[in-house]
C-alpha cells in the first residue's frame, strides 16, 4: 500500500502518505561524504525527530532530506535509483503493491541487502515476508499500522452519538451525522492513494473473515476479484458514499484538506490509517481522536482490520556512503528510533522489548494484534504494482461516474494474471 498511508495504504498503502515538503538533496554518488547522508522520504511529521536523534547520536553527522507525498515519491524514486542519482537511504513500502515496495526496487538490484543487520533476524514473520525478496531482507520495517476509523471524540460528544459496531449500525450512524449537519467521515480522495482506505477496511472483513486463505487462493488462479467478496466490499463502499457517510465532493477534497474536516469537528472522523492521528493533533493539539474497527457485517465478532507493517527504511546499492547509511537504518530498528517514529506516527513497533506505551487512541488496534483479528494490507502480496495503480484510478473513476465496479474488477483481474 502506499501510506502506509501512506499510506503505506497502504500507503496504504501505506500505506502511507504525506504532504510534499521539502529539505535539502538526495544526490547519492555526489561526492560520497562519509559525514553527509542524503535520505528520500515521505514520512513528514516524523522522520525529523529522528534525524535531529540520529545527528545527536553521531557528532559532526549531517542528513539532508526530502521529504515528498507518496503519489509524487512512487514517480520519482525508481527514476532516480535508475539514472544513479538516487539517496543513500530511502523510504521503502513493504511487500510488491507500489512502484516504491521492496521486491519492486529489490528485483533490479536498487536496493543493498539487509540481511546481516543485527535486527533482521529478529523480525515476525508476517512482518519478515514482506520485507524480503527472493529470501534476502532489504527493508528496515520499524512500526505497525492499521487502518479503520478515526473519530474526533470532541465531535462525537457534541453530536451525542457513538462508534457504530456493526454494518447496519454504520449506516444509521451517518445519516445521524448527516442529519446533524456533520458528514460522518472526511474523505480526500482527489489524492488517488486515499481511495483505497475505505475499501480495505472493509475487504477484511467481508473477503476474509470467511477465508483467510484467499491470498493464496488467488495466487493459486482458485480465486479472483470479480467473483468473490470483493465485490460486496465495493458495493458497501459505494453505500456508504450514497447513504452521506462522507462530505461533499470527496474527488474534490486533498488527503489534507480532508485532515482539516476530521481534526476541526467538520466531519465526526476521517478512515484512515493510524499514521493520521499524529497529522490531526498537529491540527488540533487539543483534539482527542480514537481508531476504531469499521464494521462490514452486523455481526461484531466478524470484524477484522487491515494491520500490517508500514513503510521503511532501505540503502541504496550504490550509495557511496555504505557505512553512514547502514548506521542509519541501524538507528531507525533500535528502541530510540523505533520508538520515536511510532510515537510521532501513532502506531505500534514491529519488534518487541523496545520498552514502547501504546497510544491510547491505538487500544482497539493493539487489541485486535494480540487476537490475531488483522489481515495484510491486501496489495502487499500482489504480484506486480499495476494491479493496486488500476484499483486506485478506477477508484476515482467510479466516483466520477465514468467506470463501474465490474470494470474495475475485472481491470484487476487482468492485471493481476499478468503477474510480476
């Protein structure tokens, strides 16, 4: 995912995703200064903390870095990586969902393999399959992301209402919110990336809360998008936009603008990865906002939620730089920070013993971890990018009028077969 998000998600993926900014450059093989690294990343709001750390910890170190939104990074990085003018660490997705994942930059050789790190060993297997190509880790994965809805609590009391458990209870919950003059939840989909959020939310549920074998069904050509679950997943979502569960014009509205509903009290809450928690309190430092599971059944112990690891940290083979960037990425899977990015991020470490205190807002989330009640986020074990880059076009062409649910399943379909 991109967001991972993003989004990371899924990026969701991370999906996950961030606004565009800026600092410095990300010139890998300009010079090859042991004391200056160059890091490409989106993870605005958060990697700053643990540079100014990482410099701290390292006296007369230098990092210059970019900061980019996950749409604009998955057009640059591979280009960059290509024409050898790529940084020396750069931000990663896990798994094979976008043009920015780790099997995707892995294959041609872009990225250095990780392997012999002290920490790679020690990742979950969940999280260590996707962090991997062909055997070989190259990814430093740091935190665990979810994705479900987030509510603005202060929102919530003043519309006297409470989080919906199950599918009819949702419905009922937006057009209170609606009636109240509150669209339920903020959705910025004019960012392509953010399409997917609601959609994953409920395909974990309705696709596999009956078959959490579905993954290797379709790998296997026993399953497909067109004839399965998938499709009550998009026809729920479509509900949803139908029944007012979002604002206005949602292909209109920026995954930014779209925080400034959620963390104002102009929507009731925003569906979205637990990264946005972080970017809402930057909005509203007095504002309390709270993840919880988005219900696809009326049944509440059908519910699962799409949790998995988010992006990270991975070298280029060709940085110049090796052992700055090794002790980077280093950095980023010890305690202080692993610690520091899910803190900033709101989420939850991939390993553990790192002495990390949970957001409250996460209590839902971790519990659904430890239950082993959470599915992958679903791009990371497709087989090439192209199939999540279709979903998130059609996505948007849907809610323009101009493409249907068929259509883009099967557009999926296809791509899917073609494989990597």
């Amino acid at each position: 995912m991109k967001t991972r998000a993003l989004p990371a998600l899924i990026a969701a993926v991370t999906s996950v995703a961030v606004l565009a900014a800026c600092s410095g450059g990300t010139k890998a093989n300009s010079g090859g200064d042991s004391k200056t690294l160059t890091v490409a990343s989106f993870d605005q709001g958060s990697l700053e903390d643990v540079v100014k750390a990482f410099e701290k910890a390292n006296p007369g170190v230098k990092v210059r870095y970019t900061l980019s939104g996950a749409d604009q990074y998955q057009q640059q990085i591979r280009t960059q990586l290509s024409s050898g003018t790529g940084p020396d660490v750069m931000s990663v997705w896990p798994g094979n969902g976008n043009p920015g994942a780790t099997q995707v930059l892995a294959e041609p050789g872009y990225l250095r393999d990780l392997s012999d790190q002290p920490w790679a060993a020690k990742l979950p297997d969940a999280t260590k399959s996707v962090a991997q190509y062909d055997g070989k880790t190259y990814t430093a994965l740091f935190g665990q992301n979810g994705i479900g809805a987030v509510y603005n609590e202060q929102a919530m009391a003043k519309a006297g209402l409470t989080p919906p458990d199950t599918w009819t209870e949702l419905l009922d919950f937006c057009k209170a919110a609606k009636a109240k003059g509150t669209p339920a939840f903020a959705l910025g989909n004019q960012d392509n990336w953010v399409t997917q959020l609601v959609l994953y939310a409920l395909v974990a549920t309705t696709v596999y809360g009956d078959d959490r074998n579905f993954d290797q069904k379709m790998q296997s050509g026993q399953a497909t998008f067109a004839k399965s679950p998938w499709t009550t997943a998009l026809d729920k979502y479509l509900t949803m936009e139908k029944t007012g569960c979002f604002q206005k014009n949602p292909l209109g509205t920026t995954y930014e603008a779209s925080q400034g509903l959620a963390a104002t009290g102009r929507t009731l809450g925003i569906v979205q990865g637990n990264w946005v928690i972080a970017l809402l309190k930057q909005k509203n430092p007095k504002g309390t906002f709270t993840l919880r599971a988005l219900p696809a059944t009326d049944d509440p112990a059908e519910t699962l939620i799409p949790a998995a690891a988010g992006g990270g940290y991975g070298v280029n083979a060709k940085t110049k730089n090796e052992e700055l960037a090794l002790k980077f990425v280093n950095f980023v899977m010890s305690p202080e920070g692993m610690n520091l990015f899910v803190k900033k991020q709101g989420g939850l470490p991939t390993l553990p013993d790192t002495g990390f205190a949970a957001d409250p807002s996460l209590a839902e989330l971790s519990k659904f971890v430890e239950a082993d009640r959470t599915v992958p986020f679903m791009d990371q074990l497709w087989p090439n990018a192209k199939v999540q880059q279709t979903m998130l076009s059609g996505l948007q062409e849907i809610f323009s009028g101009q493409s249907t649910a068929e259509e883009l399943l099967d557009d999926m379909d296809a791509d899917y077969k073609a494989g990597s």
